[in-house]
C-alpha cells in the first residue's frame, strides 16, 4: 500500500476489514470506470468518502459510506426500482424503532439497499417508489420540476366550490403562496372526495392546505406516480419496475 502525499487531502480508514471494499473496487462496481482508472481519479483528488478527499491507494470503505465521484455520489450495488401499493398502518421510514415501516414490506425485493422516495403517512396508502438511484431521487426532489403524483382526498365534509377554487387557484397560507398542479371532483362520488395533483415528495401540503380551509382528510391514497399505476398490483405488494417504465420515468 503506498503512503499518502503529506500534502495532499486524505483520510485513513483504520477499522478491520470485515464489511469493508477497496476504494478502487467501489468505483468500478458503480459503472463510472476500471479499477486501474479509478486509482488514477483516486489519486488527483477525485473521489470524496464522507466529504473528505481519498488520495490514498488501498483505501477501503464500508457500503454504506458516502462515496462521491466528481461531487456526484455513487453507488456500487444494482440500481433496483421497486414500486409499492402501500396499505395504512406502514410508517414511511428506514428506523427500525418505529414499529412496522415500508421497508418490512420491500425486504425480499432486493439486496440492493432501496429507500423511498418521499413519504406517505402511515395511515395513508397508494403508491410508494423505492430506490438506490441517486439521479431518480434528484429528479423527484428537484424544486423546479419534480414528478406529478396524483392523490385520491376523502375530506370529513364536501368541499365547496369556493374552497375547490381557491385551491385550484392557489393562495396564501401564512404569507406564503401554497399551489397545487390539478384538482377535480371524482366523478361519480361525494363532493367530499377530489383528486390533487402535486409535484412535492411528500404529502404534508395536502394537509396544510385542507387544514387551512378547515376540513380533515379522512382518507389520502396516492393513485399515480407519473405515469405509474396501482395496476396488477395488490394492497401490501411491490413489482420491479419495466425497462419501458423506467425510461418514461426519467424522462418526465
């Protein structure tokens, strides 16, 4: 193993070597190069473990570690996609102290170690999207585009239409503008239940908004993502997402 440049930016890992993978080795699992190549990138200052600069040879890291690669984090596992219909009674998180969470409903889905994107209360329910892609979450975390999911909303009371069109139009909540992309009436249903369109990752805005306006939501289900549907996929079920749905998805 050859010895850092004292003057360089670097780091040393000093923990055994159980659960840990060669710098070099990480870098050509994520696709980016060969290994022969990431030690030259390694090397000029290129690679950053846990925001420090690595110029060390040799150096190894764990897979959970943050590993960026011209400031662009990589990762070394398969990217997986993997859609959920979430049922209520499921918090949205990755601690395991918070009783039954998504991730006991994805665990056989992959190895690779998914997150969701975005969140669904735990008594809310519909679709929930799962990955280790770093470029899908930008893409639905971005301020200016974001992605379009669509949100089935059972208020307490019916919605009355000034209300439906204040919403639709848009207004301000605390001094602050608060907008949606759509809403609509369900056809066929109560005036208490309307369809929302929104492009935030969460969905604390639907209840901020109702909240303002003095209704409760009863029931919130997420009916879409994109172009994405709960079709053929039950209550409490995931499926991997198609080559074709993937493209459609990143390209929104």
């Amino acid at each position: 193993m050859s010895k850092p440049n004292k003057n360089s930016k670097s780091t040393s890992n000093k923990g055994t070597d159980s659960g840990l993978i060669r710098l070099n080795k990480y870098i050509s699992n994520s696709g980016i190069c060969s290994r022969r190549d990431a030690d030259m990138h390694i090397t000029i200052g290129s690679v950053t473990v846990n925001g420090k600069v690595v110029t060390e040879m040799g150096y190894k890291v764990k897979l959970e570690d943050e590993v960026r690669f011209d400031g662009s984090r990589i990762n070394p596992e398969p990217k997986a996609y993997v859609l959920l219909n979430k049922p209520k009674g499921f918090a949205t998180t990755t601690s395991e102290s918070k009783g039954r969470t998504v991730m006991d409903l994805v665990a056989n889905a992959t190895k690779s170690r998914i997150k969701p994107i975005g969140r669904l209360g735990r008594n809310s329910t519909g679709l929930l999207l799962f990955t280790n892609d770093e470029t899908v979450v930008k893409r639905f975390t971005s301020s200016n585009k974001g992605v379009e999911r669509l949100f089935h909303v059972e208020l307490d009371k019916n919605l009355n239409f000034e209300d439906f069109k204040k919403i639709k139009e848009g207004f301000r909540i605390q001094g602050k503008m608060v907008t949606v992309e759509e809403i609509s009436y369900i056809d066929g249903a109560t005036k208490k239940e309307v369809g929302v369109k929104i492009k935030n990752t969460g969905n604390i805005i639907l209840r901020t908004i109702f909240e303002a306006l003095k209704y409760e939501i009863a029931r919130l289900d997420c009916v879409t993502i994109g172009h994405l549907t709960k079709k053929d996929i039950p209550r409490g079920h995931w499926k991997h997402l198609t080559e074709q749905e993937l493209n459609t998805l990143k390209m929104l």
